[in-house]
C-alpha cells in the first residue's frame, strides 16, 4: 500500500478525529470566507457606483477652511481663482477635456425676462430682472453634451465665433417666445447699474448695450433627484433657479469677458466707490474674473491623484470637488465594513494556523507508533510527510468546498444587516441636515445611501472562489509547517523501544 492509498484509508478509518478537522476547517473557512466575499463585493459597489457617478471634478470655494480661520481670530484673505490657475489644472494628465464657463449677470429693463410662477412671485418680490450668461470655450457647451439642456433648433458655436469674439448666443425657448425671437434674430442686453434705495426702490443706470445674435434654441431638462421632505429648499427645486435656468444664454467665454469688463468700465465712471479695493486700489479685470471650471478624468480611478496634484495648484480658500466624492459620502458605511472584513481575514487566518496545527499535532501524538512502524520498515521519511499533507488536504478541500456557499451566504447576512442599522443611524443623525453637492449641477445622477445599499450585492463569482481557495489552502499548508517538523523529529528506534 503506497502514500497514497494509506491517507485515504487514515482518513476514512479514523471517522471521528477526520469530523473534528473537518469541523474546525469548516467553521474557519466560514468566517474566512464571509469576510472575503464582504470585501470584494464592497470593492465591486465601489467600482460600479463611481463608474455611474463619472470623473468630473471643478472648484469651488472652501467655507469650511474659511469658518475655522475665522473662529481663530486669523485674517482671512480671499484669493479668486485665475484663468491660468485653472488652465494649468487643466494641463495635469490625469485630465481627459476641460472648459470653465465665465459667468455674467446683466440686470436689464427693456428686455423681456421668463417670469416667476404667479403662486412664488411673493417671495421673490423686489429682485429686479436679470439674465445670466454662461461661457464656454467649446463649440459644444458641457450642459448640452451632459443632457442637462437639450438643443431643439439651431447650432451651438464655430471655432471662428469662439476666436473672433462673434456675439452670439444660444437661448432658451421661453426666453425666445417671450421676446418674439427666433434664429438669426438680434436681440439687446441693456445693461443696468442697480442702486437699490433706503426706501425699497430700485434706481437703474443705464451702462451699455449689447446686440447679440441667436445662432441656437434649447430647453433645461429638469434634473430628477430622489429628495426627502427635509430637502424640499434645495437648489434643483429652488423657483427662482428654475426661472434662471430659463434666461441663461450660452456664449463664447472671450464675448462674456468682454461684456463684463465693459460694464466694469462704465460702472467706474458712475460709482467709483464701488470698485475701489480694501487696500485702495482700483478694481482690475483679473478682479472681475469670475469662472467655474469642469474637467473630465480619464478614469474614476485618477480622481485622488488628480484632487492631491489640483489642490496644490489653486488658491488656499479654493479646494478640488470630484463627483466620486459623493460616494465618500453616503459609502462611509461599506468602506467601514471593508476594513473590518479585513481585519476579520488576518486573524481568522492567524487562529487558523495556530487551532489547525494543534490539533494536527494533537493528533499525530497519537499516531507516533504508526509512523514509528512506517519509517522502522523503510519507508522514506518524505512519503511519510505526503501522507500526512493529503490527508489534511483531501479533508481541507472538503470543509473549504462547503463554506464557500455557507460563508457566502453568511457575509451576505451580516453585510445587510449591518447595512441596514447604518442606514437607519445616517438618517436619523441627517433628518435636519443638507449636504451640498457641487458636482450634481455637472451631471444628471443624484446618490443615496439607499443607492448605494441597492447596489451592493454578495455574489458568488469565480474571483471569490479563487480567493477563497488560494487563501484557504495557503493556510492549511501553512498550518502544516509544525506537524511536519514534529514527524522530522520522530526516532522510530526511540518509537519502537
């Protein structure tokens, strides 16, 4: 009877001592392998969700930094950002396409503006017109090609109205029955100046007038969020952003910055008061610069790096916001979760070494006389150890090959549950909460917590077997190390006296 034939027969024959390994394997393999399946489902949300979120990022201001400086008692000094600054985050490799929309309010008097709704007019009642112009320098604006507006008739822009500072615009269809306007037509800016009185009036100076052509025709497509009851006053069901989004004209960044700075100019000379800084100086067009910037990543996977690299090139009270920082929000819970599947791994594996080899060598104690007569009759001391490794292999495989479904089954069990206890502590420390989201206004995906709990699944894949399988059995050998040492040891004259 070779090696072979005798692990068998020692593992049919010795039924009880082969049901507690198996046992022990068994249960071990559970908590391994639950813990595992955690981790790689985690890690799969994870992926999918930020792949959903997309690799967009802009800047913002950081009123977080602001308010903790100003609670110290320390001199804020705020910084705008620059058009270089924002060309130069743009240049990092990490970036796939950029644009930023320089932006310009224009309060008017003869143009026509899209009204409030009559039932929230109340509310907003003493704020004069004003049309906003939003810029971009591709031909293709970024809310047209993120299908936040939809372009029903016309084009958008050419490389030539881009560069030559061509005054045209795409405008909203309500903006343009209100005015009785359709492509081709020109229509007037007539720029204002503001005084708002002690009395409650509003006395408007005439600056200047800009005749811009319609090239373009859209409508906003309205942005479907999933809001609770607390967040019924945020921006996206906000009147007065609906009735902005109806007067915002696109137009080439060089035609805005030049509109804004001829206002600026204007406003010097009627209130030079009002542009005077608080060091003395004058008002300068760097000063005038106003732009939110947008950049596509390659890959969701760059969003860090790109954050680390971007944050060391913009002002201090100025910070990097990528939309895969939403998932950072609301997936606290799986990432916490992760790292303790983790943890769980490393010492279910150590107690695992350590319970596995005592009972092996428990075992061996009993079988020494038998191994004792093996190596008396000249059997190699080699095929003596391979016995004893397929034994504890064939009852291994076993075990594992069961507790990849039980521990599959478990992680999933504990994983939902201690996502549902989570969910419900996040919403109850939230109810009077609101989270702002710079990123949601660049994308059509809002994200829950609920989200993110639909998204998480325990599957039973190929990559969990093999994980399953490599980490088990490189356990199991490893648990092995000190029996064999302990047969190494064995004087079969010793044995046998």
């Amino acid at each position: 009877m070779n090696f072979i034939q005798r692990a068998w027969a020692s593992v049919v024959r010795r039924k009880g001592k082969s049901t507690i390994l198996f046992l022990v394997i068994f249960i071990l393999g559970n908590v391994i392998a639950g813990a595992i399946a955690i981790q790689q489902s985690t890690a799969n949300v994870e992926k999918k969700v930020k792949a959903d979120l997309g690799a967009v990022a802009t800047i913002e201001y950081d009123w977080q930094t602001e308010m903790q400086e100003e609670s110290s008692d320390e001199v804020v000094m705020y910084e705008n950002l620059t058009e270089e600054q924002i060309n130069e985050v743009g240049k990092l490799p990490y970036v796939k396409e950029y644009d930023y929309a320089i932006q310009g309010y224009f309060s008017v008097t003869d143009l026509k503006t899209v009204g409030m709704p009559e039932e929230e007019a109340d509310m907003y009642e003493g704020i004069g017109k004003m049309v906003l112009a939003n810029g971009t320098n591709l031909k293709e604006p970024i809310p047209f090609k993120e299908k936040k507006v939809v372009l029903t008739d016309g084009r958008t822009f050419t490389d030539e109205e881009i560069s030559a500072k061509k005054y045209v615009a795409v405008v909203s269809n309500s903006f343009a029955q209100e005015n009785g306007l359709a492509l081709g037509d020109e229509f007037i800016i007539d720029s204002n100046l503001d005084d708002y009185k002690e009395d409650g009036s509003i006395e408007k100076n005439k600056i200047n007038d800009f005749a811009i052509t319609v090239v373009g025709l859209y409508d906003p497509i309205k942005l479907e969020t999933k809001t609770s009851d607390d967040e019924k006053n945020s921006m996206n069901n906000d009147p007065y952003f609906d009735m902005m989004q109806l007067n915002t004209f696109y137009m080439p960044n060089s035609v805005i910055k030049e509109l804004t700075n001829l206002d600026l100019e204007k406003i010097k000379e009627i209130k030079p008061e009002l542009y005077i800084k608080d060091d003395g100086s004058d008002f300068t067009e760097e000063d005038n610069f106003y732009a939110i910037p947008t950049y596509f990543l390659k890959s969701p996977e760059d969003a860090d790096a790109f954050k680390e690299e971007a944050n060391n090139l913009v002002p201090k009270y100025q910070k990097v916001v990528v939309s895969t920082d939403k998932f950072d929000e609301v997936g606290g819970s799986l990432q916490k979760m992760s790292k303790i599947a983790g943890y769980v791994v490393i010492i279910a594996v150590i107690a695992a070494l350590v319970i596995i080899s005592l009972v092996v060598i428990l075992f061996l104690r009993d079988r020494k006389h038998e191994l004792g007569i093996y190596l008396s009759l000249g059997e190699k001391r080699k095929n003596v150890l391979l016995q004893v490794i397929i034994e504890l292999l064939v009852i291994s495989l076993v075990a594992m090959c069961l507790s990849l479904v039980t521990g599959n089954f478990l992680g999933k069990m504990v994983s939902e549950s201690l996502l549902r206890s989570d969910a419900l502590a996040t919403n109850v420390s939230n109810m009077n909460g609101f989270y702002h989201d710079p990123t949601a206004l660049m994308n059509n995906i809002s994200l829950t917590a609920e989200d993110v709990q639909a998204a998480y699944q325990v599957n039973f894949s190929v990559s969990y077997i093999i994980s399953f399988l490599v980490v088990g059995l490189l356990t199991v050998l490893g648990s092995a190390i000190l029996p064999l040492l302990y047969i190494l040891r064995l004087n079969p004259k010793k044995i046998m006296m």
